[in-house]
C-alpha cells in the first residue's frame, strides 16, 4: 500500500524539516510542476468517476483571479473584509432561490458536504434539547445515505437508525422508517440523490411523516447539486425534493460539484433561521473576547467563497442548465447501452432508476470486483461498492466526451471476464460467480478487500499511509 500510495520520485526528494535558507521562488515553481506532474490517474482526460467537477479551464482562470484577489481574507472579520462577507451571503442566497426556499429561508457556507451534513445534524440534535429535553436522541436515515451522516452520529451523540432500501427501486423503505419513529428521533434523512446508487429517495413520503411526527426533514443534495434543481429545465424526468416539499426543513448542496466552485465549497440551507440558530456556536464568556462562529471552523478562507461566488456569476442559470444537458445525457447514454446492448444486459444489472449523475450496475453471473480491477488496467478510476457488490460511474463534464470510450471499454471487458470464466470451468475450476457479501470496497479507490473483518484496521493503515512523507 506504501508503495502505491506514498512512492516519491527520486528527483523529488523528501522533505520533513524547513529548508535553512529559503528556496528562490523559481525553484519553488519548478518543484510544483514536477509535484503536479507526478503519475496519477488522467482526470484531466476523462477517466475519473467524480472526483474532479471542473468546469473547464476559462472557468478555471477566472477562478485563480478571483483567489489572488482574496488570498489573505478571512470571513471570521467582516469588518476587515467586507467583500468576501457579501459574497458569502449572496452565494447562500443564490443557492436558497435555486432550491426554491421560502422568505424565512436561512443558509451558510462550509468547507464541503460532510461539514454541510454535520451541520444540519447539529441543528436537529440541539432543536430536539432545547425544545423537548431529548437526551438520547436518534436519526433514522436510509442505508444508503452518506456516510457523513454517521460521522455526525458518531461526533454528537445520537444514535443511527439505518433503514433497508430494497430492491427493485433501491428507495427507503418508508414502511422501515414509521416504524422506527419513536420519541426519541430528532431527525429523518433523505438523499437526492444518493452517492452509491444515484437514487433520489421518496422525499414526498418522508415528508408525510415529518410533519405527521412534528420531526425535522433533512434532504442531502451535495452530490446533486446544481444538477437536481436543473433537470426538469434541461428536459429530464425529475422527483419532488426541495423546500417546495413542506416537510423539508434543511438541504445540503456543495457548490463544489456541479456548482463547478473550487473545492472546500459547499452550503447548508435550513427552511427559517431558527434552525440555522440551533448550529451556532456562541461562547459569551472567553477571556479572549465575545466569540461566535457558525460553522465547524473559526477561520475560514474567503478566497475560496470568492472563487464560488465567481463561479456561480459566470455561469448564470443558463450555464448550469447547459451543463445539466451535457452531464445528465451522458449519464443517459452509459445507462442506456448498458440496459440495451446485447453482451452487457446479459451480465450487467443497472441499480434502480438513475434520474440525474450517477449510473450504477452490478454483475449477474460474473465478478463485479473483477471488472473495475479491469477497468482500472484500462484507465479508469471508477468507484467500487458493496452491499450489493457493484460498481457506479459518476458523470462530470471531463467524462462527457469520453462516454463512447467508457462503454467500448466496458464492453470489452465484461467479454474478456466472460471468456476467463468460461475457460476456468474448462479446466475444471469452479466458476468465481458474482461477488458476495464478504467481498469490501474502499471508499474512493476502485477495488475489493478480501473479507469485512481486517477493513477497519486496513483503513486506519490507509489514513496512515496518506501521511507519510
């Protein structure tokens, strides 16, 4: 794993303690490009499932100006830095008109969609206290729904409650989520969609049972982005999800996807700013001074709200919806060949019914695990899954170009395992067969791990690994 991982070339060097005298800052520049240059997966190409939401390299620029202009500025002091406080509030406020929030609608930004979720959470946790003394609170959230929302679990104190999200529609299960409503729940979850499978979830439903329960309704968008909102005006089948839905009571969307701002961009809106208030952090009584933030972080970078705030003023509503089309269609095309195309429908099964990004399948007869290994040989960085064992594509405006590519090479693949196990039974081997339940994906990397027991202690030696320099 080192090996992979943390291998430096030699003309690098490695560096742990600061140089005696300060490099010339041409010197600097040429050990960034050759950093830069390191071998790594060609996002730039199109082979990368996610991960890299650029919006192209006009955008890029704009992007790298409006950072030069703010690169010192920091939102915790307004007063100092006046444009970056305006820039955040129009960039919430934006992002609250997209989702067709009502007056009284409040947001903020974070550094990302898993600071949005943690957020929202908190807010449930703290309303649920202050309002009703619960001390043992609960969130009941689909099986699918992103991790983050275990990590606030596990950060706040509040119990998960995961509910099934069964075949054919791979939607929660909204007979599992009433039945798991109890007084102590704070919180119920939505995805639009989510990340393994790219299925909006029954936001309509769950907010039946929301206000039936007086309970807050949390719609996580990030990886939907400014995609969801779009698809209908880019001429895609939609699913209710926004604040248009009277239950919902807060969404997370990062702008650093399909909002296409740097990364370390994301938002949290909430349905009135009491909500909001319940995510505050306010210390009245510090020797240093009244202290007050209302996210995760005290200092923030206001170079990045200015780069998301750019972003969002050069691509307009007609940007975004041009995007949609381009991005949405693509997704449409990969799952269209691999329902119809004669080799893949045999082997391959398309995971629900994929409304806007993501395209998920999983194999019927063969290895799924086995054919993003092979994919991976060829290329791509495409993302593994388990529970089911399957594997998604993520479409971003790099692979668009390069869908045709992605399918040929699909195709191509799916024979040749076909073929390898074919000739296995000729030889008198058992057939590998599909994937089973003790096969494990790792979270962004494209692989399997062998059996579910060593993942944790595999993944801390992952983390590890990451910072070793």
């Amino acid at each position: 794993m080192e090996a992979k991982l943390a291998h430096v070339p030699s003309d690098l060097g490695r560096h742990t303690e600061l140089p005696t005298t300060g490099w010339t800052a041409d010197r600097v520049k040429e050990q960034l490009q050759k950093h830069g240059d390191m071998e790594h997966t060609r996002w730039e190409d199109g082979f990368v499932s996610g991960a890299v939401y650029h919006g192209g390299k006009e955008l890029q620029e704009l992007q790298l100006d409006a950072y030069n202009k703010f690169t010192v500025s920091n939102p915790i002091h307004p007063d100092v830095f006046p444009g970056v406080r305006k820039m955040e509030a129009e960039v919430v406020a934006m992002v609250l008109s997209i989702f067709n929030a009502p007056p009284s609608g409040a947001g903020m930004t974070t550094s990302g969609g898993t600071e949005s979720i943690l957020m929202a959470c908190l807010s449930a946790r703290q309303k649920a206290f202050h309002e009703h003394g619960t001390s043992e609170p609960e969130m009941v959230l689909p099986e699918t729904a992103h991790t983050a929302f275990h990590k606030a679990c596990e950060y706040f104190s509040i119990r998960k409650v995961t509910v099934p999200c069964p075949a054919p529609t791979h939607r929660v299960s909204m007979r599992h989520v009433a039945r798991l409503i109890n007084p102590n729940t704070i919180l119920l979850v939505g995805s639009a969609p989510n990340f393994p499978h790219g299925i909006i979830d029954d936001v309509t439903s769950l907010s039946r049972l929301a206000q039936k329960h007086k309970l807050p309704l949390h719609v996580d968008c990030c990886l939907g982005s400014f995609l969801v909102p779009h698809l209908a005006k880019a001429g895609f089948d939609t699913e209710p999800f926004d604040f248009r839905v009277p239950g919902v009571t807060s969404i997370s969307c990062d702008t650093h996807k399909y909002g296409f701002a740097p990364k370390g961009n994301s938002t949290v809106l909430f349905r009135d700013a009491k909500l909001r208030s319940y995510a505050y952090f306010v210390s009245p009584d510090w020797s240093g001074g009244v202290y007050a933030s209302p996210t995760m972080a005290g200092s923030r970078p206001g170079a990045l709200i200015a780069g998301c705030w750019a972003s969002m003023m050069a691509q307009g509503e007609e940007g975004y919806v041009k995007a949609t089309h381009k991005i949405v269609g693509a997704a449409k095309e990969i799952e269209k060949h691999i329902r119809e195309n004669p080799l893949l429908v045999t082997e391959l099964q398309i995971i629900g019914k994929p409304l806007v990004s993501v395209v998920a399948f999983t194999a019927t007869t063969l290895n799924i695990y086995n054919i993003a290994d092979a994919m991976s040989a060829k290329g791509w960085h495409l993302n593994a899954l388990q529970n089911p064992p399957a594997m998604h594509v993520a479409v971003t405006l790099p692979i668009v170009p390069q869908a045709g590519r992605l399918v040929d090479d699909l195709k191509d693949v799916v024979r040749t395992e076909r073929e390898n196990e074919i000739e296995r039974v000729k030889k008198g081997a058992k057939a590998q067969g599909a994937a089973k339940g003790d096969a494990a994906a790792l979270y962004g990397v494209a692989g399997s791990l062998p059996n579910k027991s060593i993942v944790r202690e595999m993944v801390r030696v992952y983390l590890d690994t990451l910072y070793k320099a």
